[in-house]
C-alpha cells in the first residue's frame, strides 16, 4: 500500500523534540504515574508501564527514578494524583490537532491550552471534533532503503495489520496497539530496528502547509506542547521546509 511523504516530516519532528529534552523526564514520570496507577506495578501484567519504562530508560532515567515513581502509583509512596485529559482542535489551513494532557488541575489545563490555540491561530473544539481523522494505533517508521520485502515478511508473519510504503521511501508498518510489542519484537529479531516506534493517533490523511501558513502551524505546535500539562501532540498537517 502507497502512503504519504513522511520521512522528512517525522525526523523534523525528532528533532523537535531533541530541543526539548528538559521537559521529557517530566512527562515520562507523568506517564508512568499514571500507567502504574491504572495497571499496576507488574511490568509483565502492564504493556503501557512497559512502554513507559522502556521510553525513559531511553533517556537514561535512572533506574531508582523508574522505580519510585511506580511506588508512588501503587501506593507505596504518596504522589501526585494526575488525571488524563484529551483536547481536540484545529490548527492553520484547517490542520487537526489532538493534545494528551496530564494534568492535577483541570481548570488551569484547559485555560492554558485554550489560550495557545486562539493566541496562535487555532481554535479548540469540542470533544470528537477532529478524533475521527486519526487511527489509534502502533506504528513502527523504517528509514528509506530499508527493504521493504523483509519488513512486509517479518511484519505480516508477526500479526501486523499493514505495511505502507511512503512516497519518499520510508516504510511504515501499523499494528493494532495491543500487538505492537509482539511486532516490534520480531521485526528486531529480524535485524529490522525502526527509527520511530510508538502507539500513536495516526493521522488518516494530510493536510499540506507551505510558507506562512506552516511557519504559523509549527509555532502553534511548539506553544502547546511547552505547556507543562501537555504529554503528547498529534496533528495531521505536512509541513514544507
């Protein structure tokens, strides 16, 4: 299956977010919290702890953070008390935004996120607004030259639900989320590591942005995600450089 350019616009995006390294550690202990509280503390019982673990041990958290951090969950230690929000909107050109908030202040998220919006040329929607333009879903993004032969092999044979070959060359390979490690085990075992591998809101389709109008866009994107509360961004629009 044919899919979209990507690559550029997802390695634009790494690095984006290796600019904001400070606030990462914030946001895995966030996710953490939150997944141990709802999961437990039993990583094999727990695939979004799991996850979690994985993505901070990947930004050398240390070991006695991860696990402090689970205690306060689970009762072992008193914490905060975080609860999930998602907000829907939409951004220049009629882009779709989904902002993951956590957050132990639910007035003080939605003004600030409310803010950024309508400061920055979006305007926040109501629930459902723009939810439907995305697939939650485990997404796996190989760079271009991978083969995409073996990645169809390894990846099909592992129980994944598709393989799409993007226009610049990546390949990307969705799964159902639950499957994810499942999938992204046996592509490593296959020697296919790839460079983005998450549970994502996949966009359905995209909405190209150019000049101005995608300048606007990427502040918009980076006043949000600079809110504290904010865990994760998804949006559906294609940036030129």
């Amino acid at each position: 299956m044919a899919g979209h350019s990507k690559w550029a616009n997802i390695q634009h995006r790494k690095g984006r977010q290796d600019e904001k390294r400070g606030k990462v550690w914030t946001r895995l202990i966030r996710e953490i919290v939150v997944a141990a509280r709802h999961g437990g503390g039993d990583l094999s019982m727990n695939p979004r702890l799991r996850l979690a673990v994985e993505k901070a041990k990947g930004s050398n958290m240390p070991a006695d953070t991860i696990k402090k951090n689970i205690d306060k969950a689970t009762g072992n230690l008193e914490g905060m008390h975080y609860e999930e929000i998602r907000y829907e909107g939409y951004g220049i050109g009629g882009a779709a935004i989904i902002v993951d908030c956590m957050t132990d202040n639910r007035v003080r998220t939605v003004a600030e996120v409310r803010h950024a919006f309508s400061k920055y040329g979006g305007n926040l929607g109501a629930e459902g607004s723009v939810a439907f333009q995305f697939r939650h879903c485990g997404q796996l993004v190989f760079a271009p030259g991978t083969s995409e032969d073996a990645v169809m092999a390894a990846a099909l044979d592992a129980g994944a639900d598709d393989v799409i070959a993007d226009d610049d060359g990546a390949i990307e390979v969705i799964t159902a989320p639950a499957d994810f490690e499942a999938v992204k085990a046996a592509l490593a075992k296959a020697g296919l590591v790839a460079e983005v591998a998450e549970v994502t809101m996949r966009a359905e389709n995209a909405v190209s942005l150019a000049g101005d109008d995608a300048q606007r866009m990427q502040k918009l994107i980076d006043v949000i995600e600079d809110l504290d509360d904010v865990q994760a961004l998804y949006h559906n629009a294609e940036m030129a450089e």
